[in-house]
C-alpha cells in the first residue's frame, strides 16, 4: 500500500470578523425594520411622523453600509 499524501497547506491568512462591525449592521437592520415608512413594524402599531421615520431608516441604511464596510479584516 502506498502512503497518504500530506495535506496542502492553505497559505491564505484568515480573515477575522469585528464584531463590532456586526453589531452595527444588527441595528442597522432592526432601525429599518422598525421605522420604514408604511411598511415598518413600529410603525404600523403606532402613528409615527415622518420627521423621525425617514432619519431613522437612513441611519439605519447608513449603519448598515458602514458595518459592511469593514466587516472582514486580514489576521
């Protein structure tokens, strides 16, 4: 019988995930599901003015591109 081939080491590093880049696109998320203008689940409950939906639905936007943004980082 013939002997095993070793196995290929991987020379990629591996990447970490911040978690704090995950935790801004968690609330992102939740900022948009909550407050999006006539589909938003809070929002649906209760009268809530524009004034505070649409800022509310883009900082969640924002906060989601952002944590995107640097999700991945080389180890």
């Amino acid at each position: 019988m013939g002997k095993a081939n070793n196995p290929v080491n991987n020379s990629k590093p591996r990447e970490k995930v911040s978690a704090f880049h995950v935790l801004l696109i968690l609330i992102g998320a939740n900022l948009m599901l909550l407050f999006a203008p006539d589909f938003g689940l809070l929002n649906s409950m209760l009268y809530i003015p524009d004034i505070y939906v649409w800022p509310a639905t883009i900082g969640g936007l924002a906060m989601v591109v952002f944590g995107f943004r640097g999700f991945f980082k080389k180890a």
